[in-house]
C-alpha cells in the first residue's frame, strides 16, 4: 500500500501470510519497506503463534533488511495487518515509521519484589528525567509475569495525563509461551515498551464496546472487589429493580453476561458512555446479595450496570473514531490497534471488524496490531488494562495540543 506523510513523519505497514516465518518477515519487508523509502525509526512486529519459535529469525530479518531504530513486537493469538485480521492462521505484520526529529526510547521491563516492595526495574539511562509534554508510552507485555496494571498504578499517580497504549502478548496458554521482541532479543517474561515524543501527535482511542443501562447507584459498602451494598441495598436487590425496566432484548443482554462501569472522574455533573471503566462481575452471593467484580472498588464510587453486544461495541467504535478525527487539526497518517482476542468472529457475524472500521473511517492508512490478552489504553486521563476492548494509537502530524495535562517530575520505583 502507499506510505501516508506529512511534514517529516511517514508510515508504512505490510502482511504476510507465508507459511514459512523467515520468508513471511521477508516478504512484509519489501512491501513496507518500498512505500516508506525512508529510514526506520520505530518498527513494530506482530506474529502469529505460528511463528513464536522463529521469532528472533524474524527479528534478523527486519534488522539486515531495515535496520530500523528501534523494533518492538510480540506475539499474537491473531494479527491485524492495514484492513485485515489473521485469525488462526500464520501471519506476520509489519509496521514502519519515519519520524524525523522524534525521540524514541526502548526498554524491556521486569517486575521484580524486594525488601522494600515490588518494583519494575529496566528503565533505560537514557530516558529523560523531565517526560517531555506530549509523550506516550507503547507498552507490549507478557500476560503471566508482568502486572501492567499495578505499573498503570503507578504511572497514573506519578505520571499523570501520559498516555500508554498496547497490548498483552497472547496465544499461549501457559507461561514461557508468549514472545516479546526488543531489537534483536527475545524475551518469555517481563514488557517491552518505547516512550515517544517530539514533533508527532499520538493520541488513543479506547473502546470498551458497552453501553450502560438502568440509572447510576453509589457504592455504600464493599470489601476489596466485592460490592456488599449499593445505595444502601443488596446489589442483587438493585439489579432486579434495573431488569424489570428493561426492553426483552437488553434483559436477554443480561443474562448473557453483566458488566459494572464504575466513574472515573466523580466531578462529571452527568455520566455517559465512555465516562466508566467497565469490568466483568465475577460471581454473585444470592443469599447476602453481594455482587463481584473485576477490580477493587471503594465506598463513595459511582457505578452504573453496563452490557455489552456486537452492535453496541460497533456503535462504540465507530462513534469514538469519528469523535476523534473530528477533533484532530491534521488527519491521521498512521494507526497500531490492540483488539481483544475475544473480538473478531468471536463477537461480530463478519471477519476484520475493527480493522476495517479504522480503516473505513481513516482512510487507507498504514495500520498493524494483534488480538491482545489484555488491552492497554486510557479512559478518562488514566490509563487501564481493559477486556473485550479495541485501544488504539492514532498518529498524525503536531497540531492543536494534546487534550491532557502533564506534571513534569520524574517518577521513582
């Protein structure tokens, strides 16, 4: 496909679907390399289970070939390459960029526990003390031995408004399974990432497919991730009241799978989709009416009952996309989207879903990622590991300032 640029940034991305890794590296290659024609600065690499054992082969191969800058990649259970999604099949994407005057900063982080507590140690010397205004940070990691969430933790405390957007590693069962790719290494353990900033705009656009239903409850009483009492009821006793007023469809939402959003900016006068972070309920006590969830929730939070279909979580994407690009001053040039691996034909009737509204909406841009075990993405200035959710980096050329604040003072682990 053409290269999309503008002002000193160029994109480029290609598939492959070569049985044979080497030959498929090779092939994405080419096609990328030729649309670019320019040095590579950052090189990001997805590969289907298929080929995790020929993973450094790959590797070899955009280096000798590209010599790119810096190369992040990782296994996936499925590949997104441009308008298409690879799933159970081989493939390989490849995705190039071009971006003058932009400093990138590779690492591969581990989570490590001490005397003192956990911490994340890799943090390259590099890495500048002051987070320049506008930097993100691409974050791939490997599901079974890095908590992303607990270092989301604490870079929205520490870093706040910087955005991470990525993916977790998938298509292994067990841990030494997945692959994560720095460069020329490959790793079975910790996160690969690179923080980017300079004369580009990154921004995210996360979609976690639900809508919410019913009214909005405060929590008033709860124990770690399980809520004893909303607005002073059982939960349970709540939820009836909330399914007896809804339409035959949505109550058949509801007992195909329950969703709670909790607010993440309690300031908000009103709350609407895309103001929650929606986790899974887990399991339910009919007895005392206790209700579980995904994550830790507090006394004094907001939440709101949410479901979740395939045309809620098109409407979803589509709807974040055009909010997007409407508000953007330069279109975008170049995309990396990060799907949940239990989307694609596992939610929608038809194949490349959501790279396909990307590319509907965007245009034929340069666009690569990988069905995730976890995606990683911003809601509400802070950023999450999500589930079922489609989060992407949208890159184009500096234009009108991004929409979040930034404290610069470094942060320590």
């Amino acid at each position: 496909m053409c290269p999309t640029r503008s002002s000193g940034l160029r994109f480029a991305a290609a598939l492959s679907t070569l049985p044979d890794a080497r030959q498929a590296a090779a092939e994405a290659c080419r096609k990328a390399s030729e649309s670019l024609a320019a040095p590579v600065s950052l090189a990001m690499a997805f590969v289907s289970p298929h080929h995790a054992a020929e993973l450094e082969s790959v590797a070899a191969e955009i280096g000798e070939r590209l010599s790119p800058g810096c190369l992040l990649g990782c296994t996936g259970e499925s590949i997104v390459g441009n308008g298409r999604e690879i799933e159970d099949s081989p493939a390989v994407a490849l995705w190039l960029a071009a971006l003058d005057g932009v400093s990138i900063a590779p690492m591969h982080l581990r989570f490590e526990k001490t005397a003192e507590g956990p911490t994340v140690v890799g943090w390259p010397d590099e890495m500048p003390e002051v987070w320049p205004p506008g930097a993100a940070l691409l974050l791939l990691g490997e599901p079974f031995s890095f908590p992303a969430d607990w270092l989301l933790e604490r870079l929205n405390a520490d870093r706040p408004g910087v955005p991470v957007v990525g993916g977790m590693a998938s298509g292994a069962h067990s841990p030494g399974g997945n692959r994560l790719l720095l460069d020329g290494n490959v790793f079975d353990q910790g996160a690969v990432a690179a923080l980017v900033h300079g004369p580009v705009r990154i921004e995210t656009v996360v979609s976690q497919g639900c809508r919410p239903i019913g009214r909005t409850f405060v929590v008033t009483k709860a124990e770690q991730n399980v809520i004893l009492e909303l607005g002073g009821k059982p939960p349970l006793a709540q939820l009836q009241a909330v399914f007896e007023e809804l339409s035959p469809e949505e109550r058949q939402l509801v007992e195909q799978g329950l969703h709670v959003g909790r607010v993440i900016n309690e300031q908000q006068g009103e709350f609407q989709r895309g103001d929650f972070l929606v986790r899974n309920c887990i399991g339910a006590d009919r007895n005392t009416g206790a209700l579980a969830i995904g994550d830790y929730i507090r006394v004094g939070q907001t939440v709101q009952f949410h479901v979740r279909d395939a045309r809620t979580a098109d409407e979803d994407l589509r709807e974040l996309v055009r909010s997007a690009k409407q508000e953007r001053s330069k279109a975008t040039q170049g995309a990396l989207l990060f799907t949940c691996n239990g989307r694609g034909t596992r939610m929608f009737e038809a194949p490349d879903h959501d790279a396909g509204v990307l590319a509907k909406l965007l245009g034929d841009i340069p666009l690569a990622g990988f069905f995730a075990q976890g995606e990683i993405g911003p809601i509400g200035g802070k950023n999450f590991v999500h589930g079922f959710t489609a989060s992407a980096a949208l890159f184009s050329p500096p234009g009108r300032p991004a929409p979040w604040a930034q404290r610069n003072d470094w942060m320590t682990f």
